[in-house]
C-alpha cells in the first residue's frame, strides 16, 4: 500500500454575517502528480490550487510530488471566497512535514487569501470569524495583518497578524514554543467609532406630531418602525434626522452592526461601528 500522509486545519466559511466552522483536510499520496479540491467549492476555491501552489514555491517551500487532495468538509455546504488559500498551503506543508507535528494543529485557525509571491492579502467577515474561533474553542487565529485589529475585539482568542506564508509558518512555530509570540491586543474604548456628526438634526422637523411621536416611541423602546405615505410627504426626511435621536449602541450591538460592515469588506483597520 501506498503511504498517506494526512494534515487537518481549522477555517471558517462566511453564512450570511456568521461564519461556520469548516476543516480543511489534506492528503498527500504516491502516483501520478495532481492538486485536487473537493468539498462544494466555488471558483475562487478551485483556482486556489494554482495560487496556494506558487505561494508555496515562491516562498522557498517544495511542493510535494504526490497526489494532493483536499477536502472543505462539511461537503454539503457551499464553499466561496479566496480566503481558504492560507489553510490550505498550511495543511499541505504540515502533511509534508514543515510544520512538525501535523496533528497538533487542531488548535489553530487560520483565513487568508494568498497572493503569488506569497503575501497574505486581506480578506471579508474577521469579526464573525473571530467570534465563531471563540464558540468553537479555538485558542489561536492567524489573519491577515490587515485583518487583526477588527479580529482582535473579541475576547478569549488570541489574534495573530500574519504577513505572508513563511510568516504564517514561523507564527505557528512560535506558538508551540515554551515562549509564545505576543498577540495581537486592542482596548475596545479605544477604537470605538463615534461619529456623532450629522448635517441634519431631528429638532429642524415643523408639524408631524403623530409621525415625530411615533419615530421617539421607537427609538426609546428600540423597536421597528415603518413610514408608509404618498411621495413628498417627508419620510425621507424624518428617516434621515432619526439617528440623531438614537442612544449610543452598546458594546455587543456594535459588534452585531460591525459584522455587517465586516462581511460586507466595509471596516478595513477601523474599529467598531457604533
């Protein structure tokens, strides 16, 4: 028999703004060369062979001369995005050896899409990735430098920015050493976004008593509200000086908001949005 090496990676798919756990499991056999991908994935994961493979020789790796399989399990959800790269060129150097031990890497989740010399671009949804390392136990989270900031909010997980893959490499190292690498660390006071400037304000609206009720009754319950009226009535406008009413969000409903932003790929560096 053939002998088969195994290496298995924690990732996370974005669902909507929550992201699901997702292993990415890789095989290497003996015979005829090949890089195959399976587990419901879209383009951008197929194409990721040809760029997890580049990343790797030009980051001074060696591709394994075997049959290279990968898994995305579970294999009945959808799989889309770019940011499966990093796990993936992970797990085939684990299963190769690089990493030592392959099978202490169950504690490690990593998300990064790779570009051809290597470097971890940015990806979408940190936050909700963060927060599902958290729901799922995981201690450690390697993201894209970009990323990490966002990432690092939540509590119980430490963040670690990587940079490109022989970075990702060394960072997985280092946490398994008897002197782990500091994490990445942010005060949630500190970058909470405050934008209280508005060009318009609540108290400008003359007459619509009952709708100017009904828009305060909401927004000190914190409930919906929907305006209903004919074209020039002032929806618009009464929609528009509604957030100079609303109270600050607190912390937890500023991550719920932020996670929008977050897979919507609208946060950058920034903080939380409140």
């Amino acid at each position: 028999m053939p002998r088969r090496v195994h290496a298995s990676l924690r990732c996370a798919a974005l669902l909507g703004t929550s992201a699901l756990p997702i292993d990415v499991q890789v095989d290497l056999a003996l015979g005829l060369p090949g890089f195959f991908v399976v587990g419901l994935p879209d383009m951008a994961c197929v194409d990721a062979k040809v760029r997890c493979a580049t990343a790797i020789r030009n980051a001074g790796y060696e591709l394994p001369h075997k049959r290279i399989t990968v898994n995305l399990a579970p294999g009945d959800l959808r799989k889309e995005g770019a940011s499966f790269d990093l796990p993936i060129a992970l797990g085939i150097l684990g299963a190769n050896g690089d990493l030592g031990n392959a099978e202490h890497l169950t504690d490690i989740l990593s998300v990064g899409e790779l570009s051809l010399d290597g470097r971890v671009r940015p990806i979408r949804g940190a936050l909700p990735i963060a927060l599902r390392a958290r729901q799922s136990e995981v201690r450690h989270l390697l993201l894209p430098d970009e990323n990490a900031k966002e990432a690092a909010v939540v509590s119980d997980v430490k963040v670690y920015a990587v940079t490109d893959l022989r970075n990702a490499v060394e960072m997985i190292a280092a946490i398994r050493s008897e002197s782990p690498p500091e994490p990445v660390r942010v005060d949630p006071s500190e970058i909470l976004i405050h934008d209280d400037h508005y060009s318009v304000d609540f108290r400008e609206v003359r007459g619509q008593q009952a709708a100017k009720r009904a828009l305060e009754v909401a927004t000190a319950g914190g409930h919906n509200i929907l305006l209903i009226g004919p074209p020039g009535s002032g929806k618009t406008m009464l929609a528009k000086r509604l957030p100079t009413i609303l109270p600050p969000l607190e912390f937890e409903a500023a991550l719920e908001l932020t996670k929008i932003h977050s897979v919507a790929g609208l946060t950058g560096r920034a903080g939380l949005v409140t």
